[in-house]
C-alpha cells in the first residue's frame, strides 16, 4: 500500500535502525537573526530564555521553567535558558510560525540526522549546569518516538541534569495522555 503523505514525511524525518531523526540548520536561517543567544551543536540547537516572570503587558507564563526547577533541584533561574531543538519537518503551516519555511521540510539541504545519543552527549559536555531540552519543530508530534527514544536515553545513562520538554499543538492522538 502506498504510504500517506504524513507516513512519508515521518519516514523522511526519523530512522528506527539507528534512533536517528532530522533536525534542522539553524545556524543561516532567517530565523537566527530573532536569536541572540548561542546556537549549539554545530547549528542545530538554539538557546532560548524562557521567562517565568510576569510581564507589565503579558501574563505569567510558568511553563517549562518552573516544573523544570522543581524536578531538577534547582532555581528558575537556573534553567531560564533552554536548549531547543527543531525538527526539520512539519505537515502543519500556521500564519504565525517564524521557522523558515525551508526547514519545515526533510528536504532542506542543510538538515540532517543525528542520533540521540550525538544530540545528548554533545549538550551534556557543553553544559555543567541543569537545563531544559526542548523537543521541538517543525512538527515534534510526528515522532512520538523522538521523545520516547531521549527520555530512555537520559534514563538510561543516569543524567541527572537535563528536563525533557516536548513542544506541541494539540493535534496528535498521543499527546492527549
Ligand atoms: S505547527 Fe509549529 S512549526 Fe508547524 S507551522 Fe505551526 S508554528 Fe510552525
């Protein structure tokens, strides 16, 4: 049977033999000139600072700083600046997204795949302090297994200094459990 158009954008996106998925370039983005803080992993993980803080015209938002704080042990300030990855692939085009559109795609030439074990250890050496690992998009949702895959891997080499956020829209079946 042929796959559907989602099938074949999963399939594009994640590779089951070696735990892999696509991530994209971040690094020559239009999106990098809105970053000012550091891209890590060659390009591939963006900081961004989340703010638990009430602003004057904005409302609190505590999320992924404050569960993050309490589970790591640690002040929320602490774990402000998240690591944020963003999945090179996404089925969805909202008006408001500020990823470019090129990296909503597999097929931007600048994506590319990384272990999850790579994605880790690589943020681990680069950090002695506790942080957030954002999953992100594109469209995080279309791999359940990208989350499933890091929280084993976290676990199993008993890293204690990462919380796994998992961003996504509602539109999954999974993420409603
Ligand atoms: S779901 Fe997220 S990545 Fe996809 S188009 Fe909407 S805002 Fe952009």
């Amino acid at each position: 049977m042929k796959p559907s158009c989602l099938e074949a954008l999963r399939d594009a996106l994640i590779n089951t033999a070696d735990k892999s998925v696509k991530l994209a370039s971040l690094g020559d983005s239009v999106q990098s000139q809105d970053i000012s803080n550091d891209i890590l992993l060659d390009g591939y993980c963006r900081i961004h600072t989340f703010s638990e803080e009430k602003k004057e015209d904005w409302i609190a938002d505590p999320l992924p700083t404050i569960p993050a704080a309490k589970a790591l042990g640690c002040r929320p300030d602490q774990v402000r600046n998240a690591r944020v990855l963003q999945l090179s692939g996404c089925n969805i085009r909202c008006w408001y997204c500020f990823v470019d559109d090129s990296n909503l795609s597999p097929k931007s030439p600048k994506s590319r795949f990384f272990a999850i074990s790579e994605i880790i250890d690589t943020l681990m050496l680069q950090s002695q302090n506790p942080f957030v690992l954002d999953l992100s998009g594109g469209n995080s949702a279309l791999l359940p297994e990208w989350t499933l895959w890091t929280v084993q891997y976290v676990k199993d080499k008993n890293y204690k200094n990462i919380y796994i956020w998992t961003d996504d829209n509602l539109d999954s079946v999974y993420t409603r459990y």
